[in-house]
C-alpha cells in the first residue's frame, strides 16, 4: 500500500499510531466447503473511537478521504481501504443473481401446485396476504436504505461509535413501527374482509386468519430488516444470497407440502410466519458474525435519528411512490374485480418480479460500492461502473441482486469520495442491468400462453397470457432504471429519485384506477407499461446527464444502440416460434435456446469491454479453482 500524498502531510502535522483491529470473518457458502477469511477492519483505542493505523488529527474525514482518493488509501489515514472492487461487486452480483435465479425456479414449482390445491379463490387471498408482508418495505419510513447507506458510509470511515449507535437507533425505531403497523392490519381486517374484499362466505373465517397471521409477520419482517441490511451495507451479499436461498428453499418445500397434506390456506399462513421467524434468527446470527464487538440493542441517539431521518425521508416517499407502482394494482384489482382475477393477475407479477430480482441482484451490488465510489470522488469508474450495470440490465433482469450488491458499495465510495471509481461502478452496474432486462421481457412477453400453458393449464393461459406478455415489457422497462435510481441514492440525492418515482406512482395510479373498471386485470399492466416508459425517459436521463456527468452519446452507445441490436435478433426469433410451440419440453427447448441466441449476439455485438470479461473470467476461475480443491479434499479423504 502506497503512503500518502505530500499535501496530506502538510495539511495534517499530527499523527499519532494506533494498534490495527482485524476481525477474521469466516463463511461457509452452501453446497461448497470452502472457507473464505475477510477482514473486516474496526476502529481501536482505548477510547474505542479511534481508527487502526495512523490518523491525522487535525483533518477531517472528508478531507483526508478527499485527499487519499486522489492518490492512494492507506489505513495510516483513518479511512478504510475500499472494499469496492470490480471483482468483490461482481462477485457479490453473482451470489445474488444466482439465488434469485433459483428462487425464481421454485416459483414456478410451486404455484401450480398450490394454486390447483387451494383453488383460484383461495390463492388470490394468500397473494393479498403475501401483498401486506411486502408493505414492511413502504412503513419502514425509508430506515432501510438509510441504515445500507450509513453502515457503507461509517464502516469505510472506521466509525465504529458512530456505527453502532446509529444500528440501535434504527432497531429501535423498526420495534415501534413493528408494533404499529401489526397492530393496524390487525383492526383492519375484519372490515376489510367483510366489506372491502370481495371474498366468498366460504373463505371469510379462512381469510380473517391469514390476515391475522400475516400482521404478526409483518412485525416480524420490519425487525428482519435491520439485520439483513447489516449483511447488504458490509458488501457481504454472498452471505445474504446464501442464507436468502436456503430459507426461500425450506420455504417453498413447506408451501407445498402443507398443501399436499391438507393444510389449505391456514396451513399455507402458518408456513410463511414460521419462516419469517427462522430468518430473523439467522440473520440476526449472521449480523454477530459480521460486526463482532459490535452490540446492535434498542437505543435512540438524536444525531443518529437525524442522520437516518434526512435520508430516509427522501427515501420513503420513494418508496410510498414504489408500493403504488407495483403493489396497488392488485389491491385494485381486488376492489374491482372478483376475488378470483387477483389469481390471474398476482400470477404473472410474481413471474415478472422474481424476473426482476435479477436486476436487483446487480443494483443491490451497485448501491454500496457507487456510495464508497461518490464518496472517495472517483467519478470516471463511477461513470464505467454505471455503463457496465445499465447495460447488463438488459440481459438478466434480476434487479434485487444488482441493486442488494450495487447500493452499499456505493454508500462506502461516496463516504470516502471516490469519484472515478464510483462511476465505473455505476457504468458496469448499469449495463448489466439494461443487458440482463432483455430476454426476461421479450422472451415472456411474446410466448406468454405457450408458457402459461405448459406451466398451469390452457384455461388459465387464457385468462392471464395477455397480462403477463404487457407485464413482462412493462417490468423490464421499470428495472432498467432500477440502477440510476439507487445511484442517485447513493450520492446523496435521494430527493431525484423520490421526486421521479412519486411523479410515476401518479401516472400508475390514475391509469390504473381509469382502465380496471373499464378493460380488466390488463389494464393495471397496461398502466405499468406506460409507467416503465416514464421512468426510462426521465429517470435514466436526470442522473446520467446532470448527476453523473456521463456523456449521451457514451450511454446511447453501451447502454443502448449495441444491447438493442441483440435484443432485435431475439424479438425476431420469438415472433417465428410463438405460434408454433407448445408443451412443456418444447417450451424450455424454446427459451433455453433463445437465451443462449441472445448471450452469443451479445459477445459478436461488443457489449462487454474487455475489463468486464476479465472480471468474469477472474470469477470463473476462482470458482473453478475452489471446486477442484473441494474435489481434492474429497479424494483425500478417501
């Protein structure tokens, strides 16, 4: 590691030497058994606020970490090594984008089967149900990205004080909103299922104890929060995608036996709390791993309230904005229509947003590393970063995994202002996610009741193919400016995104409200596609242009012109086999091999740079290299 700059040195003449803390983190990653050791560096000294290393007294963390970025980082300096890295954001891309892609699979295992157990009535309820459980992300306030964004921030700093007040505050607060919002969706329910819901008698006592169960799960959630935030703000998604995978895994397996089994829609309800508890458990497990010596218990600091409270503010109108986006439609639906349609809708959302977890996959990596990048001032990696992600986008689509990896790198490189290598992270963050978004929006969107076919049944093909081929185009729109969103976040610019996405919650909202009463369940998908195209417009241009300072005519190219000449080459495959297949087996033939057309258009049209293909293959090969030790052990042992 390279000493700091001169100017550093003149600006700063005390120094004084404190003892290096390293915490040896070790995580077994499932299926492997291999250990990986990480350091994570905590700050030490008998006060237990001073960083490890050399620290100037009289500077302040902006400064040093202005003046560091400039030239090197050097633990001497009181400011953290950048844990963002194209291959640790790759890396933590892969994990998730690998346990959305598998949790995708077991949707669509699952819902026919439970679906034709329960019937159609009977799972519309479950999917309002599974609806509330997701309000935790509107009712936390905005606290969530707001804790991401400060453990990035105060961990690249190597404010260990300042970390773990701001967690208690946090756990405090997500305990009373806990409470509150479980209290109310419990007096609400009887109403609603008697006068709101257009329930059957049959259904009603059924309905009023999957409501019940699914308050004490939202509590339960709002808790969760907090621990799997710690998770996502240290970088460390392989743990989260991990863990995710395991627990959505037991999950599905339950769902489908208790169904089996005659459990029905109470059993169904008992399934989900008892999972929502086990991964509050493992989380909060996995947090004490991540944080040793730090004590996450209730507390409130003023400061710390207000650190979280100016950037979750911005942050939770965002996301109030976000919940009408994609999660009214269906209360609408419920309203309007008989209970039965929520079904023919709620089936093809659950398709297109496991689709778009994808996305968030790369987002998720983007979010941490794009705030460490802002932060150390590393504007021209920020700017490939975001290219990168944009364009890779379009071609998995599996937006949580992104965003889950993207956002607390992020937070770290804005803390310690790292411009260049926050756009980088920006650039490679949002092509992946443009590039990602394509075959997951065509390739649905035009075989829609060939695969609804195979998948469920003709007659619910008919009721629900329309929807699902609007739905596809209309999410994938949504998730390409998935990235911008969160870079704007990152930086400290919560208020673009939440002014954008409120403005778009009221197209959705109006259009939905319009179009329901008068053309169906399509109509909220016909909403949302108009939507998407708002957001790419608008969104994607603000933050490329005035925040990022990206050239146009950089992004058009990368993110655009060359990932839209293959996505061209798969509409014009789609079109040809639509209306020749049908079957399960020709199905899967048909989408494998049109996902593979579009990686190979990918390689011939230049998508990737040759920075990008390294980072791949460096993964690769780390990958290769742990199976074969694996295999050596295993003969070893032999």
């Amino acid at each position: 590691m390279s000493t700091p700059s001169a100017d550093l040195a003149s600006r700063c003449k005390t120094v004084r030497p404190a003892a290096r803390a390293g915490a040896k983190i070790s995580s077994s990653i499932q299926g492997c058994s291999w250990v990986r050791n990480d350091i994570v560096e905590l700050p030490t000294s008998s006060s237990g606020n001073t960083r490890s290393g050399s620290r100037a007294e009289s500077c302040s963390p902006s400064q040093r970490a202005s003046s560091i970025s400039k030239n090197a980082y050097s633990s001497d300096d009181g400011v953290s090594d950048p844990m963002t890295g194209g291959r640790r954001v790759a890396t933590n891309v892969l994990f998730n984008v690998a346990s959305q892609v598998w949790l995708t699979l077991l949707v669509i295992v699952t819902v026919p089967i439970v679906l034709h157990r329960v019937g159609p009535a009977a799972y519309g309820v479950f999917v309002l149900a599974s609806l509330l459980l997701g309000y935790t992300a509107l009712l936390d306030l905005g606290l969530t990205p707001a804790v991401v964004r400060s453990i990035a921030v105060h961990n690249a700093r190597g404010d260990r004080v300042r970390l773990e007040r701001v967690l208690g505050t946090a756990l405090s607060l997500l305990i009373g909103l806990a409470i509150v919002g479980g209290g109310l969706i419990a007096l609400v329910t009887p109403v609603a299922v008697r006068s709101v819901l257009h329930v059957p008698d049959a259904l009603q006592a059924d309905a009023r104890f999957v409501l019940y169960v699914a308050a004490a799960g939202f509590a339960c959630n709002m808790v969760l929060l907090l621990f799997v935030a710690i998770a996502q703000g240290l970088q460390r998604l392989d743990l989260f995608a991990s863990r995710t995978l395991a627990l959505g895994t037991v999950t599905a397996i339950g769902q489908v036996l208790v169904v089996t089994l005659g459990g029905g829609l109470r059993g169904l309800a008992l399934v989900t709390i008892a999972i929502n508890v086990l991964s509050l458990v493992v989380f909060m497990l996995v947090s004490r791993r991540l944080l040793p010596g730090i004590r996450v218990r209730p507390r409130l600091d003023r400061s710390a309230v207000g650190e979280l409270a100016r950037f979750g503010s911005m942050k939770f109108l965002n996301q109030a904005a976000v919940q009408v986006i994609f999660h009214v439609d269906r209360l609408i639906v419920a309203a309007f229509l008989p209970i039965a349609a929520v079904s023919y809708y709620g089936v093809p959302v659950s398709m297109c947003q496991k689709f778009v977890l994808v996305q968030q996959g790369i987002t998720g990596a983007f979010f941490p590393a794009a705030s460490e990048l802002h932060a150390l001032h590393d504007e021209r990696r920020l700017q490939r970063l975001y290219l990168s992600a944009a364009k890779l986008g379009k071609f998995v689509l599996v937006q949580q995994g992104i965003t889950g990896a993207f956002f607390p790198a992020a937070s770290e490189l804005h803390a310690l202002h790292d411009e260049r290598r926050l756009q980088r992270l920006y650039l490679s963050a949002a092509k992946l996610g443009v590039v990602a978004l394509i075959p997951l929006a065509i390739l649905p969107s035009l075989l829609a009741w060939p695969i609804l076919d195979a998948w469920i049944g003709p007659a619910f093909a008919d009721n629900s193919a329309q929807i699902l081929a609007v739905l596809a185009l209309a999410y994938g729109l949504v998730a390409v400016s998935a990235v911008s969103g969160f870079a704007a976040d990152a930086t400290g610019h919560p208020d673009w995104n939440a002014g954008l996405t409120i403005a778009s919650a009221v197209v959705n909202l109006t259009l939905t409200l319009l179009l329901v009463p008068r053309i169906g369940a399509v109509g909220a998908a016909i909403a949302l596609l108009v939507t998407g195209a708002f957001l790419l417009v608008t969104m994607n241009y603000a933050v490329q242009r005035w925040l990022l300072r990206i050239e146009p005519r950089t992004a058009l190219v990368q993110l655009v012109l060359r990932p839209g000449l293959a996505a061209a080459g798969l509409v014009l495959y789609g079109l040809l086999l639509a209306p020749r297949v049908r079957g399960l087996l020709p199905v899967l033939l048909a989408l494998a091999i049109g996902f593979l057309l579009y990686a190979i258009l990918t390689v011939l049209l230049g998508v990737w740079n040759q920075a990008e293909l390294a980072v791949a293959r460096s993964i690769a090969g780390g990958l290769a290299s742990r199976l074969r030790r694996r295999n050596d052990v295993m003969t070893l042992r032999r």
